[in-house]
C-alpha cells in the first residue's frame, strides 16, 4: 500500500475519444466484480455488470486490487 499514489484528476474530466467505435464494441468484455459493491447497486443498472464474454465475482469490497490482489492477478493472467 506505500506506493499508492492520489488517482489523476484527468482521468474523471477528460472524456474518451474512441477513433473506431464498431472496433471497440468487438472487442471480448471482462467484468471482475465486487460481490459486496455489486449488492448495493442500483437493480436498475446491475444487469450491466453481469453482461460480458467473461464475468467473475470476489467476495470483497470496491477496492478489491488493493485488499485482494492476488487473486485478481489470477483472475487477470486467465484473461491472456
């Protein structure tokens, strides 16, 4: 946890510029979910972070790369 670092400003303000949409949008999706933050989103928008090519879940809270990163290693290393 010493080297965490303030998260950059930019990256809430500076909007993304997608040079090839339809690239994109083929592109496989992987969603790693937060069993605790995934319970306390709105019914209304949760399906959107069940839909993807390759949906995992952690028993843990938001930050789950800080407080499990080992296994969100493994979890990523599944996705090469």
């Amino acid at each position: 946890m010493a080297r965490l670092t303030p998260q950059p400003w930019r990256t809430m303000t500076q909007a993304l510029e997608l040079r090839d949409p339809a690239a994109f949008a083929e592109m496989p999706r992987t969603i790693i979910n937060s069993t605790r933050a995934l319970a306390v989103r709105p019914p209304e928008t949760r399906s959107r972070w069940l839909e993807g090519d390759r949906v995992w879940s952690l028993d843990a809270p938001h930050d789950l790369m800080l407080t499990h990163p080992i296994e969100v290693a493994e979890l990523l290393l599944r996705i090469v």
